[in-house]
C-alpha cells in the first residue's frame, strides 16, 4: 500500500524502580515486543491510530503482568477499580472512565465512549454502560495481586502503592513502583492517536481517581499525543501530557517541548514518566523515576528503555 506517513508506535508498561536484573528486563521485554509487533502491523496494513491504540492497550490489559486490565492492583478494600482513556488527536476527542469492576477491557469503554454525548463516566455510570454492549462480566483479580495485597494488609498498607509487574521474579525490594500502560501511535494517514489504562495505585482510598482518566495523562492533538505513568498526583499536579502538547503546538519540537517540561518536573521533585509522537513521526519518552518501560518502533527496527536507568532522561528518535 502506498503509505502516505510511515506509522510509528511507542507503548509503555509502567515505571519506577529497577527490574531486578536481566531476568526481570527480559520478562517484561518479551511482553513489550510482542505488543509492538502485532499493532505495528495493524498500522501497516491501513489500521488507524484508534484502532491500533485500542488493540494495544487491549494487549497490555490482557497480561497479567501489568497493572491494568488483568493483573490489577487491589485497592484498600481489597477491590479491583479500574480506569482508562482514549484521546483521538484529530478529532481532539477524550473519552474514559474511572474505576470500573469486572471488566475485561476498560479501553473498550472508552472506545465506546468516542461516539457519546457524555464522554466521561465514572463507576456506576461505567458499569451501565457495558451492560448496554453486552460486556460480559470478567474478574481481573490475579492470585500474586491477592497475595501482594493480603502480605501488605498485615503491615497495616505502609505501602504507598504496590508493585508494576506482577511477577514473583520482579517483586520489588521495598521499593515504590508505579503501574499504568499506555499507547502512542501514527497511523499512514498522518493521524496521532493515544490511550492510557491502570489499575490505580494500589492500596488507595476508595474513589480515588487516577490522571489515566484524566487529559493530565493522557492528551493528544493533530500535532502531539503523550501518554503518562508514574505517581498519578505528581502527572496532575504538573498537567504533563497537555503541557507537553501544548508546547508542541506553539512551535517547539517534541524533543525540547519533553526536556522543558521534564526539567520542571524534576525541579519539582515529581516522580513520573512519558512516552509521546509528533505529527512528523518523532518518537520521544523521558522519566524522572529510575525505569521506564517502554517500547518503540521506528518504522525500521524496535527499540526500547528497559536499561536505561538513572536519574531524569529524555530520549528521541
């Protein structure tokens, strides 16, 4: 097919801290790449930047080891909330919503949610509305996201959220990590699509609403999509995807729109990271938290930033 743009892709499984050596960078690479590689393909054959963030965002519901979709992290009542957003950048349309139960897909509420009058619906209003499709319902409750929840309810949850990869390999030393994942994609048409998904913090009080449903997470224009992870009050606080498009949109390129508004990040001390594409099929991400994981493709090879590790990054490509 003639392609008038050649698409570009980039996804992201989450952030913070390190992935406990090769056997951990491995786990989560596998499960990157083969996302990557199935929607990258999608986009190839015609498929639209919506569709392909959809499909992605459906993929990265669907492992376990992700905090979104199955595999969610419980809240401190020992439920599973989950929220999730979709923003068309040429129609400058979002949708989403906030933390909806025994869903297999909180993406495909949103999707759903492109075409309606009320483009943002929060848990019973969410729930209505897969019963009007027809959803049917689905536990996402994982036995390690059980087991994480009861060991840290005998500490009385000192935690301040729970683990981003749900493995027995990966489990963290103590330290915080943050769990979204999120799409990023061009489509041959010149379209920008993005979608964000999570299952919140873990250990949070009840109602508490994550930036992954929000345009502070997740926002996209004709000119720029980003998609963000990490500490969902320090993303809101700072309005990063936006900021980020905004600034793109007055005329800086991604690349120095990213490192402007990750250096106020950093001044700020906010623990966060994003992933972002320009309408030219630049490809970006930066992070202030140690990992960030995330995975591209270039329109020629795939790439990603398991091992770069550290304080704030940004890179480009």
């Amino acid at each position: 097919m003639n392609l008038k743009v050649q698409p570009k892709l980039i996804i992201h499984g989450g952030a913070g801290s390190s992935l406990q050596g090769k056997g951990g960078v491995e786990t989560v690479r596998r499960s990157l790449y083969k996302v990557i590689e199935q929607v990258y393909s999608l986009l190839m054959s015609g498929g639209s930047a919506s569709e392909a963030v959809v499909k992605g965002c459906q993929m990265l519901e669907d492992d376990s080891c992700f905090n979104a979709g199955t595999g969610s992290v419980l809240q401190s009542d020992g439920q599973v909330r989950m929220s999730a957003a979709l923003m068309d950048g040429t129609k400058q349309s979002f949708s989403g919503v906030i933390n909806i139960t025994r869903i297999q897909n909180p993406i495909d509420l949103a999707q759903a949610l492109q075409t309606s009058p009320d483009r943002v619906l929060s848990d019973y209003g969410a729930a209505e509305l897969a019963r009007e499709l027809q959803i049917p319902s689905y536990n996402p409750l994982t036995d390690l996201r059980l087991e994480e929840w009861l060991q840290e309810r005998q500490g009385n949850f000192k935690k301040t959220m729970a683990g981003v990869v749900a493995e027995k390999e990966l489990v963290s030393n103590g330290n915080a990590r943050r769990g979204t994942i999120g799409v990023v994609a061009l489509d041959s048409q010149g379209n920008l699509s993005v979608g964000t998904s999570t299952g919140g913090k873990g250990f949070e009080r009840i109602g508490r609403v994550s930036d992954s449903a929000m345009p502070a997470g997740n926002y996209a224009t004709s000119e720029a999509a980003v998609s963000c992870t990490g500490i969902g009050e320090d993303i809101i606080d700072e309005c990063l995807a936006p900021r980020i498009v905004i600034r793109v949109g007055d005329g800086m390129t991604l690349q120095d729109a990213m490192q402007r508004s990750f250096a106020e990040s950093q001044q700020n001390k906010r623990d966060l990271g994003a992933i972002a594409l320009d309408a030219k099929g630049t490809i970006a991400w930066g992070k202030t938290s140690q990992v960030l994981l995330a995975a591209y493709h270039d329109g020629e090879n795939i790439g990603d930033t398991l091992e770069v590790s550290g304080e704030m990054q940004i890179g480009c490509c």
